[in-house]
C-alpha cells in the first residue's frame, strides 16, 4: 500500500544474497516494477526478469549467489518443475493475498517450491474470512496453524460467528512473532493526508423507478431461486446483486435499449472537469471495464485526455501509459481510467493528488489498494478520495457493510474490533427494503 515493503523486501534480498539465489514471484503486472525498484535501490543484486529471458532454463540453471529472477505467479505455476528442481535461498511472495485460496493451482505451486526462507507481502493479509490468513501462515510456515480443519474448528469457526475473544487472542499470539506490520499511522510523517469522501449522487426520478423495479425483479427472483434447490439461490443472490450494483452506475450496463444515461455521469463529469481546472490529476477506479468504456467516451466529448489499464492492457503498454502519466506530459492525460482487478496494485501514480472510485467493491480492503496507488511514499500532496455512490441503490449498502469487512481484518491484526465475514444472509439482506 505504498508504505515501503519493497524496498524493506530488497534489503533483506541484500543481506542474504552471498549465500544462494532468491526468487521474486509477483503479479505479472508489477514483475515491471521490481526490476526497476532492484536497479534504483539494490545495483549490488542481478535482477533478472523470467518472462523476458531468451533461454528460461538456463537463466534458472544458471543462478546463483546475488542474483534475483523475478517471476509472475502465471509463468511459475506453468514452470513450476523447474522452479522446484532448483534450491531457493530466499523466496518472496509479492501480493501474497493472490494466494489466499489454498485449494487452487497457483498456492498449490507455490507451496512446491523449495526455500531456505520465505517472505510474503501484502497490504491486504485478510480480506473475505480468517481462512485468507490460514493460506498464507501454511505457505511460509507449514503446519504453524495446523490443518485446514483444525484451524477452522479451532479459529475461524469460533472467531467468525461467536465473536469468541479468547480464540482470537490465541491465534494473535500465534502469527504474531511471524508479523511485520508497516502502518499508515507508523510512517505518518512521511505521507500526506488523506481524505476520504462518500459522495452521494441523487438519481433522477426515472433512474430512480428503474433502480427499484430492478431490485424488486431481483427479490422475486431470489425467493423463486430459494424454492427450487437445483437452482441454487445462493449464485442467484450474487447475479442479482451484480446486476444491481451495474445498474447502479449506470442503467445502459443493464438495459442499454433505454438509452438512460446514470446521474452518476453527469456528476463524474462535473467532478473531473473542476479537479482538471484547478490543476489536480485523478485516478479513477471501477470494477466493470464496460463502464470504463463509458466513462472514456464521456472524457472524449470532454475533449479531455487519459490514460486507461484493464486486464486486456499488454505489459510493456502499460509500463508506456503508467511512465507517460508519471511524467506529466500533456499527452499523458489528466485522468487514468484503472480496472480495479488490473490495477489495484503495483502501481505507483503519485502524480495523482485524487482517487475516485466510481462503485464502491464489496472488500473495502481493495477499494484502500487502489487508493493507495496515489497515497504513498513519493506523494507530496494531500490526497482525497472520493466513493461516488447512488442514493438509495445497493451501493449504499455496501458501504455500510465496509464496516464490518474493516473489522475482519483489523480485529485480527490489532486486536480490536468484531470479526464477521460477508454471509449468503447478508448478502441477500441487501435486497430487502431500507
């Protein structure tokens, strides 16, 4: 979250570096980014890019005593024999919350791999249940927290729907020595402040009536799902409440035949041209690409230049439109359109003064990586960010569920705080009448 793990990453690779190889395993879209952190910060280590080599298996064969291959977690699941075949002094896990899922092929490759020791980063260790931190203690510290099922009996079930504060303490006692927390509040005086602002935008009436005929469509649909098991009304709830959450952007991503254009639009446009006039750049998030497309057609009629990245975007394009945003050129834009998914990590925009994220994600967690592409080391402004969210639509609600998703991961790592994951109930809740 901009708060220096790499770099406090790169002085431990340093340290270690006379006694064998290290292995960096990183999203491929901040593979980039540690290439270029090692030249500026660490010129002593050799560091190689895996993707980019022309004889893969010799660059592996080959490794050794101050160097570091950087890999993406795509081309080490693919590789993975011949990243196991060779010992690892040091390996480290960047954006490790890419391995929460213990049960999929990518943690499953990782756990293959054969290191003197392992390290992993992330600014977001928790962020759905308890089981997220339970992946990543088994892939650097193997049995620490015992089996998937002990763990659940003795921590997670407890934890998540008791509330049972003894068991909580317990597993704080546990991870805490294998915890290195760098905090906001830890490195206050080197950051800017940020603000935060929930932005409500009122609907007009006819966006209004077509939001709530949507939602009582998606109750109705809901409760035929809950009738029939085959169905499956839990998948239900979620396409329901996608929809929604669409439509709550703007009624073209669901019904583009009507041609009404979302109030959000309008209030996008009036923000945007008041932060360019006054000299700001934004970062501007959302989780529908599609809506992206519209808020670039939108910047067009605007005749105002940007800069877009969404998982489409090829690597070396997007290190060209992140360093032509960096440099302030007049064609590298006032605006960066960003895919929450594509980039919500590994970036660094701190030209950026303002984020706006334009529907609000049901992981709070996320919705703070992608701010802090902006707020971090290296920014020298205030930052403010900015949820836009529709009056009265289930964006609302989701926000009032961030306050629950906080204390998941807060009252795990602090110590303070309730610890509730986001249900099938309360999902469906969302549906229901205000």
């Amino acid at each position: 979250m901009g708060l220096g793990k790499t770099v406090q990453a790169l002085a431990l690779l340093i340290d270690r570096a006379a006694d064998g190889p290290a292995l960096v395993i990183a999203p491929t879209s901040v593979c980039g980014n540690w290439l270029a952190e090692c030249s500026a910060f660490a010129p002593s280590l050799k560091a190689q890019g895996y993707a980019d080599a022309s004889d893969r298996g010799a660059l592996l064969a080959a490794a050794g005593p101050g160097d570091v291959i950087v890999a993406s977690y795509a081309l080490a699941q693919i590789d993975v024999e011949a990243f196991a075949a060779i010992r690892w002094h040091t390996l480290v896990l960047d954006e490790a919350q890419a391995l929460k899922n213990a049960a999929t092929k990518r943690a499953r490759s990782v756990a293959e791999l054969d290191a003197g020791f392992r390290l992993a980063l992330s600014g977001t260790p928790v962020e759905n249940r308890l089981a997220d931190l339970w992946s990543l203690m088994n892939l650097i510290n193997p049995g620490l927290l015992g089996t998937a099922a002990q763990f659940n009996e003795r921590f997670a079930g407890p934890i998540e729907r008791q509330q049972d504060a003894s068991a909580r303490a317990r597993l704080r006692r546990i991870v805490a020595p294998f915890l290195l927390r760098r905090t906001k509040a830890q490195v206050l005086q080197d950051l800017p402040a940020r603000t935060e602002i929930v932005h409500r935008v009122e609907p007009s009436e006819q966006e209004r009536h077509f939001l709530e005929a949507l939602r009582r469509d998606a109750r109705a649909a809901v409760a035929q799902a809950a009738a029939d098991p085959e169905r499956g009304a839990p998948m239900q709830v979620l396409a329901e409440l996608m929809r929604l959450r669409r439509a709550a952007c703007d009624p073209r991503l669901v019904s583009p035949e009507l041609g009404l254009v979302g109030s959000k639009m309008a209030e996008f446009e009036r923000i945007v041209r008041e932060l360019v006039e006054g000299g700001h750049k934004a970062l501007v998030f959302s989780q529908f690409t599609d809506y992206l497309d519209l808020l670039g057609e939108r910047l067009t009629q605007m005749s105002l230049a940007f800069q877009r990245l969404d998982g489409s975007t090829p690597q070396a394009e997007r290190t060209k439109r992140v360093a032509a945003f960096q440099r302030g050129d007049a064609d590298g834009g006032e605006v960066f359109l960003i895919s929450l998914k594509a980039g919500g990590f590994g970036l660094n925009l701190t030209v950026a003064d303002y984020v706006l994220i334009v529907d609000p994600w049901w992981n709070p967690a996320a919705e703070d990586q992608a701010a802090g592409r902006a707020h971090r080391m290296g920014q020298q402004r205030p930052v403010t960010v900015y949820r836009l969210v529709t009056a009265g639509s289930v964006e609302e609600r989701i926000i009032e569920l961030h306050r629950d998703k906080r204390g998941l991961a807060e009252g795990m790592l602090e110590g303070d705080g309730q610890v509730a994951p986001l249900d099938a109930a309360a999902l469906a809740a969302l549906l229901e009448d205000k």
